[in-house]
C-alpha cells in the first residue's frame, strides 16, 4: 500500500488553545503574537487589562502589556545596578 496517495480526508486542524485562559479559540476570534494564540478579548495588558491589539501591544517576556506597563515592567524587573554612583 502506498499510503502517501491518501488524501481524501483532510484530517481537522486543531483549534488552539488561548495562552490566557486554556480556552478553544475559533478562527475569527484569533489572535497569533508571541509565538501564541489568543482570544482577541484576551489579548489584554497584563497589569491593567486594556484591550490591546497588534498595532499596539508591548511583548515582554511573553506577557501582554500596553506601552505604559510595558516600560513599567521592564524597570521593575530590571537588574539594579550594583555598586553604582559614588560621588
Ligand atoms: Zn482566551
Ligand atoms: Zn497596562
């Protein structure tokens, strides 16, 4: 049997699952950033949870964050330097 003629059937492509809440996300509510899939209506800030969309989210660590927490994040989780500023 040759088995690479089958073709007739076109195995489903499975639905991916939400980053944020595990869900099924259908096609038309997709979003695809960060190497993920996402509702759009979860596709949110993670600190204050404004709706964001591709033209204006900030990745970081592969979290969502609007541009505010975005710099926010990046300062708070930035390594503080050591031994610095002695005048
Ligand atoms: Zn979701
Ligand atoms: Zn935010």
């Amino acid at each position: 049997l040759n088995r690479k003629g089958i073709h007739c059937t076109l195995p489903q492509a499975p639905l991916p699952n939400c980053a944020r809440c595990g869900k099924i996300i259908y096609p038309t509510k997709k979003v695809n950033c960060l190497d993920k899939f996402w509702h759009k209506a979860c596709f949110h800030c993670e600190t204050c949870k404004m709706t964001l969309n591709m033209k204006n989210y900030k990745g970081y660590k592969k979290k969502l964050y609007c541009n505010a927490h975005y710099f926010g994040e990046k300062l708070r989780t930035k390594k503080k330097p050591t031994g610095a500023a002695t005048a």
